[in-house]
C-alpha cells in the first residue's frame, strides 16, 4: 500500500496524465484528483466535508471580489474602444522604425494591462487591432503574431495583476506591497521584450518594415488619448499607496470611474456594457474554479505530507541558496509548460513558498520573480494561452509559427529575472518599502 509522500507524488502524476491524455480542465482535474487522494489518505466521508468546507470558504472570500471587479475595469476599456485609441496613440510614436508596428503593439500592451490584469483578454484585444495592421505593412508572420503572444503575457504582469491578487491572497501578503513593488520589474520586462524586435529586426531586415512617420503635431495630439488609462492606473496605485483603501476597495472605485469614463465620453453602448458583464462572469468563474481546485488538491498535499518533506530534503541538500533558487525556477518553468499557469502557481506555492521563506528571500520580491516566470509560460508550448488565443483570432497564423515567433522573447524573462536576483531591493523592494 502506498503511504505518506509517494501518495502526493503519485498524484501529482495522476494529475499530469489527465491532464496530457483527456483533456480535462486543470480546475476540475485538480478537483478530482484532490479529493480522491484525501478520500483515499483518510475517509470518503473526511474528503467531503473538507470539500464542503473549503468551497465554502473559498467562494465566501471577501478578498477574491477584488478579482472581477479588476477583470471589469479591463473589459469596460475593451468595449469602450480605449484598445484603439492605445493602439493608434502608441503607434504614432514608434511606427516609423524599423519594426516599429510590433514596438507599437507590445507597448500598447502594456499600457492595456495597466487596467485589464488579464493575459488572454489583453491577447485577444491586440490580436484583432495590430495583426491585421502588421499584415498591411508586409510583416513576418513570426514578428506579426510573436509579438502580440509577448506583449499580451504583460498582462498577468503589471499591475492590477490577477496572478499577483492570488499570490498575495494565498501567502497573506499586501496586495498593495505586490503591486508597488512589481512597477520596476514590469517596465524591465516591458523594454526587454520591445528591445528584443529591434534584434529580430537586425537579423531580419525584411521582418518589419517602417511605417509612415508621423508629425511632432500628430504624436503631441494623440496623447489625450492615454489620459482616461492614466487616470484610472494612478488612482488604483495611489488608493493602494496611501492606504486609505483596501485592495477590493480600489478595485471597486476603478470599476465605476471606468464605467464613468466610458459614459462620459460616449464609448461604452449598452451591448457593451451587457457584454462587459458576461465576459467578467465568464473569466471570473474560471479564475475562481482553478482556485477552487488548486486549493482542494493542496489539501491531498499537505495530507500526504509531501510539501513539508520536500521542503525538508532541499532544506538538506548541501549547495548554495542561489543554486536551489534556479531548481524551482526550473520546475516553473517546465511547470508552466504543461500546465495552466496560474493553477500550477497555487499547486506549487505549498511546496516551496516555505523553502523560499526558509531561504531567506523576502516574499514580495519572491512574488514578482514568480509573477515573471508565470507569464513566461503564457508563451511556451504546449499549453501556452496566449499563443492559442493569438492563433484562434488570426486564422491564417497557424499556431506553429505563433509558438516560434514567442520563443524569441523567452531570453527577456531569464534576463528580467537575473536582474531582479542581483538587484533585489533596487528593483523591488525600494517601492515596496513605501506602501503603509
């Protein structure tokens, strides 16, 4: 009979094959396996009230409205047209060089993320505005769809980042802290993965052309369209900074002045608006699920002792902290690969959040490292989301070449990451620091 740890071992590759070989979603596959590991651990009747209870204190969480409530603010700027007005705005100011349109398109990225928080709404927005413009221009197809998958994992990355809510909601760190001290770390990976065209672009000239360059009076006058966004990321960042309000408090301040915004400017018709509601309810009841699930399947872990045991044997292992800290960085990494990003974070922090701590590496700084390896997977086969997304709005891209045209930007995560390693309080915790 197994017993102890190989029982979690065992299960984790019983979730892995489910996973390869049925198809079935991660949520439901962490859910099942979970609860048959704690049924089997313990009691049948043990593995439903745990169910029971931990569903329960799942969905009556105050802290998780914060999550749709940002999905909202993210879906009112997509129906409300703002992705255009990003677009066009961004590109006026960077088209005209030499693959400037997928510059333009990455940075319009990031500035969308500043209020979606969402990698697969931010892929699926940018897909339909800058793929057909790249076409238009002659761009390759791997800087054309490349470029869109990398500029949309931005937005898991900047602040208000989903992933980020989760992190701090499971480990009971501030949301405010996460979100400050992630500003440095998103606009490094933000100019290492517009940096990375410019060497595409110099090993293949004929990737992206230029574009028509646009007059000082055209850019100064495409500005005002970046305001609403401005206004929206300043008031979540400095609520958050003041502390005056909580997390969920912002979150629902941001989501009306958006809704106001749109209003006022006449953006938002009432087919937008229902549809902004339903896509919140679809993408909120997904995030929520694969928390529901992840959750159920830490409990089998932590049943099964296996978290406390591995954080014990590499606690023993005789080699440098540093070394240890690019093993787990590895099992993201590959983790990642095969799994949907954010429910292998929740299956995964049980495991070595404590041997981070353990280690000495200061938890916030630990999110934003995992918040980058985590949008890294957004891009890297087989599971990667954004790709998918990507190639299901171009559908002349297959998604091979959308797989290869993102393995270009992989370097710009390893390298954000290293920076981080070697700068960790210029880079993360000298904002932090300064949240009350």
């Amino acid at each position: 009979m197994i017993e102890g740890p190989l029982i979690g071992i065992f299960g984790i590759l019983v979730m892995f094959i489910i996973l390869f070989f049925f198809k079935i979603p991660a949520a439901f596959t962490m859910a099942m396996v979970g609860f048959l590991g704690v049924a089997y651990t313990t009691s049948l009747k043990a593995a439903f009230g745990m169910i029971g209870t931990d569903l329960w204190n799942i969905f009556s969480s105050y802290g998780l409205t914060v999550i749709p409530m940002f999905i909202l603010v993210g879906e009112f700027a997509h129906y409300g047209g703002y992705n255009n007005s990003l677009y066009n705005a961004t590109y006026k100011w960077f088209g005209h060089y030499k693959g400037g349109l997928a510059i333009t398109t990455i940075m319009a990225c990031a500035i969308f993320s500043a209020i979606s928080g969402s990698n697969t709404a931010t892929a699926a927005t940018m897909s339909t505005i800058a793929i057909p413009e790249m076409k238009k221009y002659k761009y390759h197809p791997q800087l054309n769809a490349g470029s869109v998958a990398a500029g949309a994992t931005l937005g898991v990355l900047i602040p208000p980042s989903i992933v980020l809510v989760v992190y701090g909601l499971y480990t009971g760190q501030s949301i405010g802290k996460l979100f400050f001290g992630n500003v440095i770390p998103s606009a490094i990976l933000t100019v290492l993965i517009a940096s990375t065209v410019f060497f595409i672009c110099w090993k293949h000239p004929d990737w992206g052309p230029k574009g028509p360059k646009s007059s000082w009076k055209e850019r100064i006058k495409a500005l005002p369209d970046l305001i609403d966004i401005f206004i929206l990321f300043t008031i979540i960042m400095y609520a958050l900074f003041t502390g005056v309000v909580t997390a969920t408090e912002a979150a629902a301040v941001s989501c009306a002045i958006g809704l106001i915004l749109c209003l006022i400017r006449r953006k938002l018709t009432w087919k937008g608006f229902i549809s902004s509601i339903v896509d919140t309810l679809r993408i909120s009841c997904l995030v929520f699920m694969i928390v529901a699930g992840a959750v159920i399947f830490g409990r089998f872990l932590s049943v099964t002792r296996l978290p406390f045991e591995a954080a014990t044997w590499i606690s023993s292992l005789t080699m440098p902290n540093w070394v240890l800290f690019w093993v787990i960085i590895a099992c993201y990494i590959i983790g990642g690969c095969v799994m949907d990003a954010l429910a292998f974070l929740l299956v995964s922090l049980p495991i070595f959040y404590p041997i981070v701590t353990a280690m000495g590496y200061d938890p916030i700084w630990f999110g934003q490292v995992i918040c980058i390896v985590t949008t890294m997977g957004a891009i890297m086969p087989p599971i990667g989301i954004c790709c998918y997304v990507v190639a299901g709005m171009a559908k002349d891209i297959p998604l091979s070449t959308v797989f290869r045209g993102g393995l270009y930007y992989l370097p710009s995560y390893i390298i954000s990451i290293i920076i981080l390693l070697l700068f960790p309080y210029a880079t993360v915790m000298i904002l932090s620091d300064l949240v009350r």
